[in-house]
C-alpha cells in the first residue's frame, strides 16, 4: 500500500473550501481528514506541506493541439503536457488535427494511441475527428468509437488538408453517427460560406487594414448562423452537443435557449476570449490571430457576465502551436491562426477573476468537475472526494508568477501571455498522488501519464 498525504491547506471540496488533510492511498483520494492537530511541517515524497495554500482539483483541458505524432516541430505531447503541468491542468483531450496524419480512421488512432505512450507528463484522452469523407463510413466510425473521448467537427474550412470540414448535409449524417455511438459532437461553428464570401469581399480591398479585414472576414454573425443550424440538427436527431471556443455573448444565449428547451447541448469559451478583445489583436497582429477572432470589449465583458450566469460549461484552452516563422508572415491571411495557451489557461483566468471580485468556486468547476461530467470520466476526475484520482494543484495567492521568456514550456517559445503578470501562482501539480511539477525544481522528469 502506498499513502501518501496532502496536509495543511485549504481544500477546495463539494462544500466549498475546507481546512481538511487528503489522505491518498494508491494514487485514489482516501479520505478527507479535518485539520485539528498541530499543523505538520515536514516535506518529503510521502507528506505534502500545503500550509498557506489553496488546493484545487488537477485542472482538464479538454481542447489541444499538441500535434503529435507528425508535426512535433510545432509542439508535441511532450513539451506540451510539460507546460500544461506548469499550469496545474493534469488531463488533456488531444484534438484530431494537427497532427499527421488526422485522426480520421482506425489505424490513425490505433497508431497515436501507441505511439504516445510513456510521452506525456499529464493524463490524456483522444478525440476523433469527423470529415465529409469519413461519415460515409459506418464500420471505421464503429471502430473508432471505442477508444476516444468524442467526436470534432468542422463546419468550415480547418486549416489542414486531412481534415476536411462537413458540409450542411454532412452535418446531418455527422449528429446521426455521434448519437449512434452515444458519444459528443464537438463543433467548430463558422459558417463556412459566409466566412468565404466576406474573405472574398475584403482580403483585397484597395486601403483597409489586413487586420481590420480579417476581423470583418469572420463575424459573430458566423457563429450565430453555423450554431443555429447545429441546434436544430441535435433537437432534430438528440445528439448530444459541445460547442468549443464560442467568442459571443450572444451565441452563448442561443445555446442557453436550446438547453432551456431540452437539448444536449454544452458551450467552452477559452481564456484569449476572456482576457484579449480585438484591439489587442489589431496591436499585436498574427499572434493573437485565431478562429473565430477576438471580439470587441463588450464581448468579453459579456462572456464574464455569462459566466457568472452559470451559461458557459467549460474552459478549454485550444492550445494550437505552430512555428513562429509561421506568424510572423508579412500577411496575416497567410499566418497560422491559433493561441499558444495551456501553460497560462488558470494562471490568467483565476486572476482575471480574482481582479474582477468573482468567487474562484464559481470558476474552478469549469476546468475540473463540469469538464469531467459532461465527458464521463467523473467517476476518476474533476472533484477532490474519496475514490477519485488523487489529481491536485496547490495554488499560493501571496505569490506571482511572471510568464517571460525563460519560463514558457513550449517548443517554440513565445506567447501572448509573455510578460503578463499574474498574482498568484503554481507551487504543485500532483497527478495520481505524485508530485509532477513543483515550482522550485519544475517538472519532474518521469513521465506519468496514461491514456484513458
């Protein structure tokens, strides 16, 4: 038997924070013991000292791209759950694209699942990626099915050639598999022709702003018609539904009025639509550059409020490297659009939030329980109870963190994160009851993490 113990900080637990010990016996929380001696003082790999700190559920970020196998120049499993433990998250849902090949077929999956075994220093599942071409294929989705976290769709163009976006009528048999297989359909929503026909319309426009056309290029209006349709699809065929990276306040309504009516549906935002708007794209240009794009001010004011409503479900941070030569290109049409985040996802939202006076307990479920509900691994992650994985942050509010140069985790080192200030900070990240990752000595070399 090995016990292991977490003592003297405040437990953030089903009942809020508490001032309880964790007692840990082979990698699962055992108990929570109330705090009613003297504290304990003594550190070693056995008896954890959180004195003076929050401590929080291991945090799932159910949206990255690390890339891996294929193109581990842009990032890979490695570096990537590397910067991930830095952060405190201690599971990943890894995106079917960006890596190579996509992660359309059995074989795909088979040999990625393999292939990343022994790489990675958090937990990690698989999504499976759904195209045009692969819907027709009863028997390869039936397969697939088994071994991945849900389904990822695109309703418009994803950049990558394998990967191709379904079509409305693709849609259509995409929420019929999904149902069948009794897994989620996560979207990318954009409606592709409208998105086409504005690019058309402004990428060669005598005198505008490149990055003033981009914006233009991709509209709410985008998202609000690609969600619309999808809503009426899952009612139509009871789908269960995740929209990733909504940018709008607006949208987020929509889908609220869709839960409200009884449709299986739930909605991420990402830290860059929390803590960036669109004039800070237009300073910083092809580094803040994604999709959809950063919206103005009153947007992001928006996304706080629905927060604090209780309409946004999970954060994730569509982490989605790429070599810094593919930013700084001389046209921002031509550079890669996505947000080198994972490290900074809860350094910079718990801050937003602590700056703006909100509760953390109405945050911190958004990474952790909520995320582990809705993609059914509640039964091992997302809480700090007896019988689940003993996967804990401990968090100091006393102490900053600043995110410069030497400290980014990534492949390729830059961020738009880099010399943001964050007032607090990530002292361990504990996986399975071992430490992974502590401020002091970083990450731990040994490599942890399984596959669920």
């Amino acid at each position: 038997m090995d016990e292991r113990w977490v003592k003297n900080g405040l437990v953030f637990t089903e009942e809020g924070f508490r001032e309880v010990n964790i007692r840990v016996i082979d990698e699962r929380i055992d108990s929570l013991v109330k705090n009613e001696g003297e504290p304990w003082k003594e550190e070693s790999d056995k008896m954890i000292d959180a004195s003076g700190c929050l401590v929080v559920p291991g945090f799932i970020d159910a949206h990255v791209h690390f890339n891996d196998p294929g193109r581990t120049d842009w990032e890979g499993i490695e570096t990537g759950s590397r910067a991930a433990a830095i952060g405190g998250t201690t599971t990943i849902f890894d995106m079917p694209l960006n890596c190579a090949p996509s992660v359309t077929n059995f074989k795909s999956l088979q040999d990625k699942r393999q292939y990343l075994t022994t790489m990675s220093h958090v937990d990690y599942a698989l999504w499976g990626g759904m195209t045009d071409t692969n819907i027709k294929n009863r028997h390869e989705l039936s397969q697939m099915s088994e071994g991945i976290i849900g389904w990822k769709a695109f309703m418009s163009e994803s950049g990558i050639d394998d990967f191709q976006f379904v079509s409305p009528d693709g849609l259509k048999q995409a929420m019929k598999a999904a149902k069948k297989h009794r897994k989620i359909l996560a979207l990318h929503a954009e409606w592709d022709e409208e998105i086409n026909k504005l690019t058309a319309l402004y990428k060669n426009r005598a005198g505008m702003n490149e990055r003033k056309a981009f914006l233009a290029s991709r509209p709410v209006s985008a998202e609000e018609k690609a969600v619309s349709y999808a809503l009426e699809l899952a009612a139509k065929f009871g789908t269960a539904l995740h929209f990733v990276h909504i940018s709008s306040a607006k949208v987020v309504g929509l889908i609220e009025q869709a839960k409200k009516s009884g449709v299986d549906v739930t909605v991420e935002t990402c830290p860059h639509y929390l803590i960036f708007d669109e004039k800070d794209f237009l300073k910083k240009g092809a580094i803040l550059k994604c999709a959809p794009p950063l919206r103005a001010r009153e947007e992001v004011e928006g996304l706080w409020d629905c927060i604090q409503r209780g309409w946004i479900d999970t954060i994730g941070s569509d982490h989605s490297p790429c070599l810094y030569s593919m930013k700084a290109t001389d046209s921002i049409w031509d550079a890669w659009g996505g947000i080198q985040g994972v490290q900074f996802t809860w350094l910079a939202l718990l801050d937003e939030a602590l700056k703006r006076g909100i509760n953390l307990g109405e945050i911190l479920p958004l990474g952790t329980s909520k995320v582990a509900e809705r993609f059914g691994i509640a039964n091992r992650k997302g809480q700090i109870r007896p019988g689940l994985d003993a996967d804990l942050v401990l968090i100091r509010l006393d102490e900053s963190t600043v995110a410069d140069k030497q400290s980014l985790a990534f492949r390729n080192a830059y961020s738009p994160y880099e010399n943001r200030e964050f007032l607090l900070r990530v002292k361990k990240t504990i996986l399975r009851g071992k430490v992974i990752y502590d401020d002091q000595s970083g990450v731990f070399e040994e490599k942890l993490g399984v596959c669920l």
